[in-house]
C-alpha cells in the first residue's frame, strides 16, 4: 500500500523526559520513524511524500486559538530569551480552573498542556503539521479509491485533544484524518484505537458526534497513561451517546484476552455500519515496548492485521506509538502486510 511520509517528522526531537526518576532520552525520538520507513521499503511498500495541506484542515477537529498556540509557542519563548525545549511547570488542575487562557507563554503553555512530558522545540510545529499532512494525504487515498492507505505520522496524535496537547501528541492526526473522510462525503467514520494508551484526544474531540464511532484498547487508566480517562464507563454524550467505547485491560495482557477485546471492538464497527475506517496504530502493545505492558508478541500483529483487514473497510492506518524503536518496524510492516493493497 502507498505509505505517506515526510522528513520534516525530524525537526520534533524533544531531547529528554522524567522518566522513573531519571532525565533519559525521549522515548518519541526521531529514529521511530527511519526505523518504520527502512521495514517498509524493504517489504516493498510504495513512498509518497505528503502532500502540503491548508491549515483549515486542522481547525475542523481543533480549536484554532490552540492550533495558533502551537504555531508561535517557540517563537514567543525565544522572545522571553530562552531556547530549547519548552515543557510546562504548572497546570490549571481542580483549585487553580478558572479557564482563562494567561498572556505570557509559560501560563499558556500549561492551560494547553496535560504532561510535562511532551516537549515543545524549534521545529515540533513544522514536524506536527507535516505529520498531519501524512494523515490528510493517506485519507485522500482511500477517498480516491484506495481500499488502504498508511501514514507513517511522527509525531504521533491520538493524545491530542480539541484544544489541549500532551501524551508526545500535538495535533490529532488521526481527527484529522476521519474529519477528512467526512468531508470527502464518508457519512459514518469508525476509529480503532490499537496503542497501548487510550486515545484520550480522539475520543474529546468526538465526543458529541454520532457520525464518528471512536472505540479504543488500552492499558487501564487506573494504572497505566493518561490515567484520568479511558474507563469503561465513558460512552460519549448528546448526538454522540453510545458512540465511544472504551476496553481498558490490566497490565500483563496476553494475546487470549487482547484478542477477546478486539473482537469485541470489530463487532461495534460492524453494527455502526462505517462506510470507512481510520486505526489509530500503536504498536507499543508489543511485549518488548520499554514503557507498555501488555504481553503481545512480534508474531501478534500480523494477526491484529488481518482481523482489522476482515472488516472490509477503506481504512486509513496512522501511526501512533511504539517505542521498541529495533522492532517497530517489523510490528507496523506486520499489521500492513495483512492488508491486500
Ligand atoms: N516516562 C503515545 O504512545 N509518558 N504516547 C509515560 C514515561 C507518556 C505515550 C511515562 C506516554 C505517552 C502516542
Ligand atoms: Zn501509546
């Protein structure tokens, strides 16, 4: 299948986060990418680069004073005298909520923010735009007949919510992608979510919507990332009632229960009747992920791949995460390879 790429994914390289108690190298970093394009023309997969796109694409799934938040936050901290990563340090939580967006960047960058593990450096709005670009095109594929398309995105965008950032996502490329189907003349969108980590962004930004069915698979928000949605209990509100569904499963999940929940999501995309599909691909359920826990081995996804393929459905495939950069590849190569074009 035709893989949408861009090496503008290269200027997003955060340096380092906290990670259990120690600064190490980003576990986003630039190498996920190579890595997944050198699987990928290796099994033959055909490159495109990724078409420029309008910035009006992503104001339909983001709110636009966000999307102007994310264009000239470096900018306004180099104004302040300072380079570097931006990361925030304080957070408009509980107490401190009064919804007001402050004037100086170290406040905006905390109300936009949800982590301070997401950082912002000179080229993350030039890297974040391109990689929706990879969505945007992967999504005019299938609308040009394609029955599968992939988006090698870098960096990822599942996290990202309406107007807020965080989970190493900035814009949230696979939003933007299922709103593309939309306006191409898809009437009803279905979103897998397969990364480990629930697709918190994607099920904010659809919410109140009935035409887009968001159902995610994840690690339980109990124990694991982002910790404060992703339960089972989160069904989607007004015209989107019923139109989310959540399978939070605990660490340690091997392929017998992983499956059992991925054909309980298969089975809601059947009953909504999707007329296309976009799988948000995480690959960091994979067994060796450095900051996942779910039991899956490599052998796994060629499987995950071919029940998702069974559907029938033109689908859109984004990256998303996957941290095991030696064999992320071979994982990403594995679900595509399921796919006929
Ligand atoms: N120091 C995606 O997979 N940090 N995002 C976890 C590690 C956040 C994962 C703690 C993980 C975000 C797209
Ligand atoms: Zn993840």
């Amino acid at each position: 299948m035709r893989v949408f790429h861009s090496p503008l994914h290269a200027r997003h390289d955060g340096g380092v986060e906290l990670h259990r108690g120690q600064l190490v190298p980003c576990f986003e970093m630039p190498a996920r990418a190579d890595y997944i394009a050198r699987a990928l023309r290796d099994v033959g997969h055909a490159f495109v680069e990724a078409a420029e796109h309008d910035d009006s694409r992503l104001a339909r799934v983001h709110d636009a004073a966000f999307v102007d938040f994310l264009r000239t936050a470096h900018a306004r901290w180099r104004e302040e005298g300072r380079d570097g990563s931006m990361l925030p340090s304080g957070f408009p939580a509980r107490s401190l909520r009064r919804d007001r967006v402050p004037a100086g960047i170290n406040g905006a960058m905390g109300y936009y923010a949800f982590d301070a593990g997401t950082p912002i450096v000179g080229g993350t709005w030039t890297a974040a735009r391109a990689s929706a670009h990879c969505a945007l095109s992967a999504a005019e594929d299938v609308l040009s007949g394609s029955t599968a398309a992939y988006a090698l995105c870098r960096p990822p965008g599942h996290h990202a919510a309406r107007s807020a950032y965080g989970g190493y996502c900035f814009l949230n490329n696979a939003a933007i992608a299922a709103q593309r189907l939309r306006d191409g003349g898809v009437e009803r969108v279905a979103v897998l979510d397969v990364d480990y980590h629930h697709g918190n962004g994607t099920q904010d930004i659809f919410w109140t919507r009935g035409d887009v069915l968001t159902v995610s698979i994840h690690g339980t928000p109990e124990t694991e990332y982002p910790w404060f949605l992703g339960f089972d209990d989160e069904t989607g509100e007004g015209d989107g009632a019923g139109g989310n569904l959540n399978l939070p499963l605990p660490r340690g999940t091997d392929w017998t229960a992983y499956t059992a929940a991925l054909e309980t999501a298969l089975a809601a995309i059947r009953r909504f009747q999707a007329g296309a599909l976009v799988v948000s691909l995480g690959v960091d359920t994979f067994e060796g992920d450095p900051i996942s826990a779910f039991r899956l081995g490599a052998d796994r996804f060629p499987q995950i791949g071919a029940r998702i393929a069974a559907l029938g459905l033109p689908t859109v495939l984004v990256q998303e995460g996957g941290y095991a950069v030696a064999e992320i590849g071979l994982n990403v190569a594995g679900v595509l390879g399921a796919f006929t074009e």
